[in-house]
C-alpha cells in the first residue's frame, strides 16, 4: 500500500494498491464509514465505485475528492504509473 503524495484531506486515507489493476485508480476510506475506488481518469458520473459503506457516501466528501482529482489529475497518473510500470 502506497499512500498518495500529491494530496491528502483531513479524516481521509487514500492510498494506492502497489499490485492493483487497471484502470488507474486509487482508493479513499472513511475509517469505519465508507471506502471508495477512485478511478480518477474517467468521467465525473464514473469516477467513484462504492467498495463498502456502513455510513453514507456524503456529497460534502464526494464533492472534496472531486475537487482534488481534478486539481490533480496529471500527478495522480504520475503516481500510479511510478507504482504499476
């Protein structure tokens, strides 16, 4: 597990798998909430693939990881393929 350098936001973890699979993506958790795939080079109605959920997935949340993958895309793509060549 590789956790992202390019951003990070309070009460998140977001971290790459080092042997996951394509398509690029990282994964965002709320300890005990909800945890997220983010697949950060789709589509803005794709991007985000529920895993598990104990509390909802807010707007407020969905809309701060949104915000970051767009601010970021091109680190995130760095980072990915820095950990899967």
């Amino acid at each position: 597990m590789a956790k992202l350098k390019c951003f990070s936001i309070d009460g998140f973890v977001l971290w790459f798998w080092s042997r996951d699979h394509e398509p690029p993506h990282f994964h965002a958790k709320r300890k005990g909430e909800w945890e997220v795939a983010v697949r950060f080079l789709e589509r803005e109605e794709n991007i985000f693939e529920i895993k598990w959920q104990k509390k909802p997935f807010s707007s407020h949340d969905r809309k701060a990881l949104l915000q970051r993958v767009t601010e970021h895309r091109a680190e995130l793509l760095q980072e990915w393929e820095s950990i899967h060549p």
